[in-house]
C-alpha cells in the first residue's frame, strides 16, 4: 500500500499524490489533469502546486453569476 495524499481544488477531489520509488507523483482523477498524470515531484507540496497552477493556468473558472453584477438595463424592482 502505497502511501497518498488528496489533493482539491475549491473543495473537489482533482487528484493524489503518491510516494513512489523516485519521489511523489501525481495520479490525476480530473480528466483535465491527465497531462501531469503520474510525473514526478520532490515533495507533496509540489504536487499540489503543480495541480492548482496548471488548472488556473489552463482551465480557468469563470465568474459566477451572483458574482458579475446585474446585466445592463435590468432594475431593480421596486
């Protein structure tokens, strides 16, 4: 048995770091992940970095809608 770390991103599973024979690395259970999927790195806390920079990097959240604001031309009622 191997030992693992989760790692989340906003509170959801994306991936686990597992210590191999060469250091830990990253099993990618999010799909969008699959390009970092079982490299390696000297700590888990690289993995983790790893995982979140490559996600905001390449697959940004938009805003949400109670975020943006009301959409133009719309009021209040009264």
């Amino acid at each position: 048995m191997r030992l693992s770390h989760p790692i989340t991103d906003n509170g959801v599973l994306v991936a686990a770091a597992a210590l191999g024979d060469s250091g830990w690395f990253l099993l990618a259970i999010d799909t969008r992940l699959e390009e970092l999927d079982r490299v390696n790195f000297p700590s888990v806390e690289a993995v983790e970095r790893a995982a979140r920079n490559y996600l905001r990097r390449n697959h940004p959240t938009s805003t949400p809608a109670w975020r943006q604001g009301r959409p133009q031309g719309q009021q209040q009622a009264a």
